[in-house]
C-alpha cells in the first residue's frame, strides 16, 4: 500500500473523496456553546462532512469529562445571536421542503 494510499479515505454518506484539513468545531454543552479549535479533520469534497479520528474524539471527549473548564480556554468568543421571527405567511399551499444544513450550505456557495 502506498504512502498515498493509506491516507485516502472516503466519505460514507456520499463516497466522495475526503481531504485533510485543520477545522473549528462547535458543540453545546448544556446551553454553553463549545468551540474547539485545531482540529485536525478530513472534509468530503462531495458533501463537507467532516470526520475525525477517534484519538481527536477522545481528546475532546476528555475536555468534555472536565465539563470544559474555562480556565483551559485559549480565548472567549462574543457570538451574535439571532431568533428568526415567526413566519406568519400562512401560505397554505406552503410546501414544506426540508433539507439539512449542509444541502444549504451548497445551495448557498452556488448564489
Ligand atoms: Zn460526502
């Protein structure tokens, strides 16, 4: 097996290829917002579906174990937050579309 070989890796949802890159990950924990930087990860190029190693999930397993501590933190990060207002169209013929955030995503790069 090549060197080249050994590092590919494909995506399971669509089988595209993946590539390595160095990403932001975001989770909650409760209702504090979480954001893990230098997260080495690999990224479809099909659907950008990210995959981490599991010796990455570990180590941010780990800080989740230790509740986050702040004191750990590099840095505190002031994010906007937004409500959508209710939709009142009440457009009957309405047709309800759903799509995931990555659909949109794309759909968004494309405008
Ligand atoms: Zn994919």
């Amino acid at each position: 097996m090549s060197a080249d070989e050994e590092h590919k890796h494909t995506c399971k949802y669509c089988d595209s290829d993946t590539k390595e890159d160095i990403v932001k990950m975001s989770l909650w924990e409760g209702e504090q917002l979480i954001v893990v930087e230098n997260v080495p990860a690999r990224i479809c190029e099909g659907c950008l579906e990210q995959f981490y190693d599991s010796n990455v999930l570990l180590r941010v397993d780990q800080l989740r174990g230790r509740a986050f501590p702040v004191e750990d933190a590099k840095r505190i990060m002031e994010v906007p937050v937004f409500s959508l207002p209710e939709d009142n169209s009440n457009d009957p013929e309405k047709k309800q579309d759903w799509q995931s955030r990555i659909d949109y995503d794309l759909f968004s790069d494309a405008l």
